[in-house]
C-alpha cells in the first residue's frame, strides 16, 4: 500500500500539529513534508510524528516568500494525498494599526501567503486530478468585528479565494477543496487572552479537523457549533451590533 503523503504549511502550529496525529493514527504509512520558519521547532514536530510512525521531511523557509524551494519539491514529487495550509498570526491590533508596514506584514502572512501557496497547490491537483486542498481559516472571517477585524478581513479573503477553488475544481469529483474554521483555540496564539467557555482545546480542533478532511466536507466548523454561534452574530442588525463590543 502507498503511504499516504501530506505536505503541511506551518506544521509547527497547534491545529497542525494536533491534526497530523490524529492523520498518522489513520495512515501507519503516512510521508509527510512539513514546511515552517522555525528549524529548531520543525524538527522536533518531526522527531513526534516519527515517534508515532510518520516518515518526515522538513523544509524551514519564510512562508510570505514565494520564490521558495517548497514549489519546485512538491511539483517533483506528486501524487499528494493532502495539501494543508496552516500558518498565520494573531496580532495585537491596536499597535499593528497604528504601524502601515506591520497592517502590510499581516496580510501578507493571514492571506497573501495563503493566496500564493493554494494556488500552487490547485494547479497540482488539476494536473493529478485528484486529492485534497484544505486550509485553516477561522470564524474570524464571518463578520467584521472591532475587536479583531484586521485578521478576520485576512480570514474572509481566505474564505472567498477557497471558494473560488471549489468552484473551479467542481466537475472533478476527486479534488476535495476544505475551509476549516476553528473558533476561539487554546493555542500558544492565544496565550494572551483569558479563556472561556467558548475555547476549545487544538487536540479536539485538530481531530475534528483531520475528520472533516477525510469526509471532504467543503467548509467545516470547528467545533460544529461554532456555525450557530456565528449564524447568530451575523443576523444582528447593524446598528444593535455596532452597540456591542464584540
């Protein structure tokens, strides 16, 4: 039986980290190329997921930099199984706003990154007719929110351009294009904000994700409530809402 082969952009997340345990669970024969800017914490990400019977490659590079060695190695090396895209930031909006080149940066890593890398890999998948594209977005991207609106427009982006995707790998029923849209995680992101009933843990968003991504499901919230929570915030008339400090 063929490995099943995953190459994972910011496999040094949480979510991803999470995820692919949950995947080499699955797939004892799993060959995973795992793609970050931090060596030190991308090997050791590996040195787990060997542990656990994955074979593991690591690529450190600066995602936001699209002249990268990831693009010639993947279009070498097809067929892939999985393509998941991963990284990002959370900033501290007040000083980010305040700086142009740090709103710049922000985007770069929340969207434009996103933006350049899904579309390598959907060239992939149309030359292999086959496979999965999932990225992880986030609800963040629902509604536009005083609180976070600088990364939520980044996440809607994303949301927009993987639709744009789908539709345009609809007649091949082999290429599964998947939005993941976790809620409020407890990851080292979020270190800085106090927790509430609303967190979830990255060991059952990474499941849960890795679950949706098996089943092909094009947008999936994570936990599944999250829909019904933002189904809620988006319903509310703008000018109650602009009352709220959400």
């Amino acid at each position: 039986m063929s490995p099943y082969r995953a190459a994972v952009f910011g496999a040094t997340s949480a979510i991803a980290q999470d995820l692919l345990r949950t995947l080499v669970a699955d797939h004892k024969q799993a060959d995973l190329l795992l793609i970050a800017r931090d060596a030190v914490k991308l090997e050791a990400v590996a040195a787990d997921l060997r542990t656990r019977g994955a074979t593991c490659h690591i690529i450190a590079t600066d995602l936001t930099d699209p002249a990268t060695e990831w693009k010639k190695l993947l279009e070498s090396s097809s067929p892939w199984n999985l393509f998941l895209l991963a990284h990002g930031s959370l900033p501290e909006q007040d000083e980010t706003l305040a700086d142009g080149s740090a709103v710049a940066r922000e985007i770069a890593v929340n969207f434009t990154s996103h933006a350049v890398i899904a579309a390598a890999c959907s060239e992939i998948l149309t030359r292999q007719a086959k496979g999965t594209l999932a990225v992880i977005g986030s609800v963040a991207g629902d509604r536009g929110r005083q609180s976070n609106f600088l990364y939520g427009s980044a996440k809607a982006g994303i949301d927009t351009f993987m639709a744009g995707l789908r539709h345009r790998h609809a007649a091949t029923k082999d290429i599964h294009i998947v939005l993941l849209k976790p809620g409020m995680t407890d990851t080292p992101m979020t270190a800085g904000i106090k927790k509430g009933p609303l967190f979830t843990s990255s060991a059952k968003v990474g499941a849960l994700g890795w679950q949706a991504i098996r089943k092909g499901k094009p947008v999936a919230y994570l936990p599944g409530w999250w829909r019904w929570v933002m189904c809620i915030i988006c319903s509310v008339p703008t000018p109650v809402f602009h009352r709220t400090r959400l």
